[in-house]
C-alpha cells in the first residue's frame, strides 16, 4: 500500500461529514486506483487541486441547507437577545442601556432579515415547515421576555423613549410569536427527509 | 410524487452532463465513470474523485442515477459501487443532448452557412 493513501485519507476528512461518511471508502479507493494508473505524481497533481476546489465549496454547501443556516441565525438570535438583557441588567458601564436596545432591535431586525425573501431565496428548500415555525415562535417569545424582563428592571417615575423602545420591541414580538405558535400548531407535520443535500450545482 | 419534467433540469451543469452519458453505455463504477468522461471528452474534462463524487451524489439525490443493489461484475473489487441511468436520468441525458445539438446547429449556420 502506497504510503500516500493515508496522508489522502486523513485529508478527506476536511469534507463535510455527510459527505465523506458516504463517499470517503470511494475518495480514498479512487484515489489509490489513480496511483495505480498513473502514478503518485498525477494522482496528487489531480486530487490537490480537486481537493482545494471542492473541499470549500462542500463546505459552504453544508453551510447553507435550511437546517443549519436556521440553527446558526437562530443562536445568534439568542445571543443577541441575552447579551442586550445582560448590559441592562448590569450597571458596569455608561450609556450601555442604549447598547442593550441596540442588542436587542438587532435581534428584532435578524428574526425578520431571516424571514425575509432573499433569506429564503439563498438557503435550499425545506418540507419541515412545521419546525421552523415552531422555532420562530420561540426565539420571539425569547426577545418578549427579555424586553418584559428588561422593561420591568428599568421603569421608573418617567416614561423615557428607552420604555417606549422596550414596549415595542416586547408588545411586537409577543404578537409575531403567538402568531407562529398558531400557525407553526396548524402545519402538518412532514416527515425529514434522509438526505438533505445541498442544491448548489457545478 | 410526481416525477420532474426533465426540462426543469435544463441547462445541466457540463460535468454533471458528462457523467449521464458515460452512464448511457451501461453500469458503471466510479473510476470507471471518470475513464470513461476522460475518453469521451479526449482528455479535455478530467475530474478529480470528489468532484466525481459529488456529482453523483446530485444525480443520486435528484434521482437522475442510482447505485445498484447487486455487482454487474462478480470478480470485482467488492468496495466498488455501481451506479446506472434511471429513466429520469435517461430523460434529461436526451432532453440535454438535443438541446446542445439545436445550439450546435444554430452555431454552425451562422459561423459558417451551408455546415448545417
């Protein structure tokens, strides 16, 4: 066995793992046929600037199915909300009240960027609409009760814009999430489908 | 489920394309399939095995091949595995060929009148 078959073997594991748990044997015995052919110069000639063309691009492939892209603006989502909470609740700096909503309308603003046209229009097409419904609803519940929690840590005798701010954003994204809970409730559930391969072409 | 039109895949990638029609000449293993792209293109198209793979996992997940149940050749290595056309795949080859070939012959009529 030619001692270039482990070095490419440890090398198809930078592909995504649905893709090399299916087809890494194949990479590898692919590969080994190519040495017996051509020899180990061709054979990584080939497979160097294979790898370096396609290893990215799976990547992002994988990247970019619903599931995952949802996954990731949903945790930033949740971050966002957390971190805006956390500064009003904590007194460390000047001003950061402000940076607390500023937090938390870009939470409000990422939740809807992600409904958005061109959000879908960029990740692959998902049956489980269900879920994703259900998903929404509870990261809008998440930015209602930070803005409830918020709201109740920082009222006091004056009604500021900070209050009206925090009454929007809580009284906004109350009614979208009770809306999606419905709605999410309403959709048939679809069975996940075994494969969820990307759709980007060559 | 209701089975795509092939037009809907239309325009097919070139590699994608040039792996259908090395599996028009019957079931073929994965090494084979990139001997047989090489062959048929005279060298132009030489693809790398993930970019192979990656193509037929697309044909595979849109249903265009398949990979096969049993080994055509019994003395094979049995790691190899097999894929054919399925009819969807068959389909689109055609539609695809006879969409190049309409392109070729306007090319050729107006570079040069009297080729077509």
């Amino acid at each position: 066995m030619s001692a270039s078959h482990p070095v490419y073997r440890s090398l198809v594991r930078l592909y995504p793992r649905d893709f090399r748990q299916r087809y890494g044997e194949d990479l590898v015995q692919h590969f080994a046929d190519l040495i017996t052919d051509r020899g180990a110069r061709a054979a990584w000639t080939r497979t160097s600037i294979d790898l370096i063309v396609t290893m990215p691009r799976y990547r992002l492939e994988g990247i970019m199915t619903e599931q995952q892209t949802v996954t990731t603006v949903h945790l930033t989502i949740t971050l966002l909300t957390a971190a805006g909470v956390l500064s009003f609740m904590t007194d460390l700096y000047a001003g950061q009240g402000l940076v607390g909503l500023v937090l938390l309308l870009a939470a409000v603003v990422l939740a809807m960027t992600q409904r958005s046209t061109l959000a879908r229009a960029i990740r692959t097409p998902d049956t489980n609409r269900r879920r994703r419904r259900l998903a929404t609803a509870a990261v809008l519940a998440l930015i209602f009760a930070a803005s409830y929690i918020a709201f109740v840590n920082l009222i006091g005798d004056s009604w500021t814009l900070r209050e009206t701010l925090l009454t929007a954003i809580g009284t906004s994204a109350m009614i979208a999430a009770a809306i999606y809970l419905i709605a999410g409730l309403l959709t048939p559930k679809t069975p996940r489908r075994p494969d969820q391969a990307a759709l980007i072409d060559h | 489920m209701a089975v795509p039109e092939p037009s809907s895949f239309l325009p097919l990638p070139q590699v994608q394309f040039h792996v259908l029609v090395a599996l028009t000449d019957g079931e073929r293993h994965g090494y084979s399939i990139m001997q047989s792209v090489e062959s048929s293109s005279d060298g132009i198209v030489r693809m790398g095995p993930a970019t192979l793979y990656g193509t037929l996992k697309r044909l595979v997940d849109h249903g265009l091949a398949e990979e096969l149940a049993h080994r055509p050749v019994p003395d094979d290595d049995q790691r190899r595995r097999y894929y054919r056309l399925t009819g969807l795949g068959q389909r689109v080859c055609a539609a695809e060929a006879n969409r190049l070939s309409d392109l070729v012959r306007i090319a050729r009529a107006n570079l040069r009148p009297g080729m077509a």
